[in-house]
C-alpha cells in the first residue's frame, strides 16, 4: 500500500526530519518546523517515467595555469558597498543580501542599482514586497527617481524571469527572495522549499546570462522566517546588513565571497536622504566620547582589512541578586566569561558577588580575540575606578594562563590609533618595536595590566 509521506521541514535552515518534535535536530532552533508532503520539495512532473536529460561523453581538463582574465567589476560609486563586494559586482554571479526586516537592505540596493544605472549600466529591480509607486516615492525622496532602472513589482518567478530573459538586464535584485514563488512546486510560497527552488533558479539564471543577481533574504533571529541560510551555498557572495535599530549606523559585512575577501565591512549612516557613507568609521564610533571615566577602554580593531577604533565600556557594580548579571552588548558572551574567569584566578580580581555590563559603543559587533586585552582593561578600570588615558588604545589576545598573545596588523592597528591623535598603546610586547607615533607598552600578561591600571589610579 502507498504511503502518504509526510516530511517536517525546518523553516530556518532547510534540514528535514520524518517526526515533528519542537526543536529542529540539525540546527537547534526551535518552532521552526513545518509539515510539508513529501513530494511537494520535487519539482512537479519530475516523475520517474520522465525522461531525463544526461550528459554523455567525458570531461575534458585543463591547467591551473591557463589564462583567465579578471572578471570587469561593475561599480556602483558606494565605495563602502563595492569593496565589501571585493571591489565591484561581477558578471554571471549571484550574491545574498541578508539583513533583519527594516535594517535598510532596499534602501542600499536601490541606492547602489541607481548609482550603476546612471553609468549606463542596465539594471532591474524586481520588488515582491512594495508596489512599484512605493519604489517610486522611496526613488523620489532618495533624489534617485531620474537614475534609468527598469521596476518591476511581481512575485512569480516564471514571469519574473521571462521578463529578464527579454530585457536582458547586467544587473537584476530580487526584493526579496522569501516573497518569490514558482508554479513548478506545490509548496507554499515563503517555505525553505521555495526560497530554495527560486533562488536556484535565480543562479542558474546568473550563470547562464552573465547577470549579476542579487537576492534580498530576510533573516530574523527566531527563525520565523524561511532562512536564507540555505540560500547561503548556492551564491557566491554572501554579505550581511547589520546594526542596532536603535543607533543610527549600518554595518555590510561579507560572510562569504568568492571574489574578494571576507570580513570586509562597510560604514553607513542612515538619514533623512537614505544612507551615507561613512569613510572614516573610527572617528565615528569615537565621536561623543567625554572625560576619561573608569571602565571605558579604546580597542584598536581590524575589520576586514580596515583598522577601526571602538570603544568598550564596563560596568562592574555590587549586585543585589543572588546570581549576579552578566550583560554583554556587541561581544561574545562566552568570551566574557573566559576573562572574567582569568581575571579571577590569575590576578584575584572577584567578580563574584558583582554584575557585569558590557557594552561595545555604537553597535559596532566585534568577533575579534584581539578585544580580549580592551575588555579586560576596561572591567579592571571599572573594578578599581580607575580611568584609562584618553589617550591610549589597547588590543591583544588573552590566553587561559593569563599571558597575553600577539596579534595580527599590530602596524596597521597603531597607524589608526596615531592617525586619530592617541599618542600610548597597551599591546602585547612584540608590538613595541613598532614606531607608529604611539607610545606601546608591552604588556605581557593580565597581572602586568592590572598592576598598570593599579598604578594610574595611584597616581591620581
Ligand atoms: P528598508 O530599506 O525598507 O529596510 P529593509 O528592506 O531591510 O526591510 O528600510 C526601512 C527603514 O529605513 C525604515 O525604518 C525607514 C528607514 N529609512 C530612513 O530612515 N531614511 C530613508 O531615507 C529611508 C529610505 C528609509
Ligand atoms: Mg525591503
């Protein structure tokens, strides 16, 4: 007797179990799966008794040497946007904008679309959330509505690329990926089913014509929406749009790329007029800082290739609970505990009985280890009241045994640090050969930064 199959799809990362249960197995989120027949991910009329088409013959090799120009890179004049692209757009590839619902992420592609079409670049924008007079009132308020951009407001993938197999475009968004939906499958339009199929689609499309095709996912931290982390793969580039909503700045960061480095980011500012550049991020996350007080310490940071200065900002206080807090914004929480635990046991600082609030200033998120040296010397600034220079930075790895390790662009970090007047540098000891402008002390390990923290505080 034939079984009615059933599968539990998961809607954030695309695995699938033969049991609802409420957590997803492969990825760990919970609510997140959804029946779906099992034949509703096979394309219809994919039956066995179709033909299908095969390649016959073998394949041919070729050198690794061979000549193979660089791909034409198509700018948009965003700089902070084509060199997180790895230096433009380029033809026949498919990249993945994600980004939290309302960070920004058609603000910035009209913007970039507009400034490509205006050097005569043909471009389409395929939107499947707003209606082609809301484009057009955003295009308007933007400055952006004479920029020759084909518009088109569709969610049906057939019809969508028909309509691109005619025009032809070099440059094509999909706002967004979520909202599309092709007839071929009998899933519901918004499941990982979907999203999966149209933007295979969409690749195929990319790699066939020489388009470029950027897709728009949007990605909620519950994973209640069809996660464009199965998206991930099948493009070539993958750049995140991130920030706090509450702060006025926007950060584009490159998770993958196949053309260009990753972890490059890229500095916005949202306005009244859409979003600006921010050409010099360091002086912008600086900007605002007052008197030196106790718990505030300058990281000297690389994101991607650029050096950027953050400050970092502790809070140590008697804690009234039984359980004392810890609160960590822009950082790993993890990596907190692993300081505070060194900290502990190595320089017999107790943070037992007290709360913790950490907090990296302007929404900046930072993943570097080279913050462990900042964050430790602005909890110990903020445990002995003590304040840190104005002018100085700190960066450097912290080790379990409490020693500090060196890090990588200790030049380029300093460079910054000068560039934007801060004359002293705690930093691991090899970095003090390092003639930047900037005065370093070697610090070599947790108990050499608190005995100097104790020492301004006495000086005081
Ligand atoms: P949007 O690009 O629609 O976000 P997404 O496509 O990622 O969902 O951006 C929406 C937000 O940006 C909205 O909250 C309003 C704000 N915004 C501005 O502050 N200034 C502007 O000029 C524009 C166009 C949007
Ligand atoms: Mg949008």
């Amino acid at each position: 007797m034939a079984r009615t199959d059933t599968v539990f799809v998961c809607q954030s990362c695309g695995g699938f179990q033969p049991k609802w249960s409420g957590r997803c197995d492969s990825c760990g989120e919970w609510n997140t799966l959804m029946e779906e027949t099992a034949g509703a991910s096979a394309p219809l009329g994919s039956s066995a008794s179709a033909p299908k088409k095969t390649r016959r013959g073998k394949i041919d090799f070729v050198d690794l040497g061979g000549d193979s120009p660089d791909p034409t890179r198509l700018q948009s004049g965003i700089a902070e946007f084509d060199r997180v692209c790895g230096g433009g757009l380029v033809p026949a590839s498919a990249l993945l904008v994600g980004g939290d619902p309302g960070i920004g992420k058609s603000t910035l592609l009209l913007q970039a679309v507009a400034g490509l079409a205006r050097k005569g670049v043909t471009t389409a924008y395929v939107s499947g959330e707003e209606s082609a007079g809301q484009v057009r009132r955003r295009a308007k308020r933007l400055g952006l509505a004479d920029a020759p951009v084909q518009l088109a407001a569709e969610t049906a993938l057939t019809a969508i690329l028909d309509g691109l197999k005619a025009e032809k475009p070099d440059i094509v968004i999909i706002d967004s990926i979520q909202t599309m939906w092709t007839d071929q499958l009998a899933a519901a339009p918004g499941t990982v089913a979907q999203v999966r199929a149209c933007a295979q689609e969409l690749t195929r499309f990319a790699k066939k014509t020489g388009a470029c095709v950027l897709l728009v996912g949007h990605v909620t931290k519950d994973g209640q929406i069809a996660g464009p982390r199965v998206v991930e793969h099948m493009v070539d580039a993958v750049l995140y749009f991130e920030g706090e909503r509450s702060h006025q700045f926007r950060i584009l960061r490159a998770v993958k790329n196949r053309f260009g480095p990753t972890d490059e980011i890229g500095v916005f500012e949202m306005g009244d007029s859409g979003l600006q550049e921010v050409a010099n991020p360091s002086a912008l996350f600086l900007d605002g800082r007052g008197e030196p007080a106790s718990g505030a310490a300058v990281f000297a940071g690389m994101e991607g290739t650029r050096p950027v200065l953050t400050e970092i900002q502790a809070l140590v206080a008697q804690s009234p609970l039984g359980t004392p807090r810890r609160t960590v914004v822009g950082w790993d929480s993890g990596r907190l505990a692993m300081v505070l635990a060194v900290l502990e046991a190595r320089c017999g600082l107790a943070f037992g009985g007290r709360d913790v609030y950490l907090n990296v200033a302007g929404g900046l998120k930072i993943a570097e280890p080279a913050a462990d040296l900042a964050v430790a010397a602005a909890l110990v600034s903020s445990a002995l009241d003590a304040p840190l220079p104005a002018d100085s930075v700190v960066f450097g790895e912290i080790s379990l045994s409490g020693d500090v390790r060196p890090v990588g662009r200790a030049d380029a970090r300093l460079k910054e640090a000068a560039k934007l007047g801060f004359s002293k540098a705690l930093a691991p000891s090899n970095a003090t050969e390092l003639a930047a402008g900037v005065t370093v002390s070697g610090v070599s390990s947790v108990i050499d930064l608190v005995r100097r923290i104790e020492a301004l505080s006495v000086k005081e």
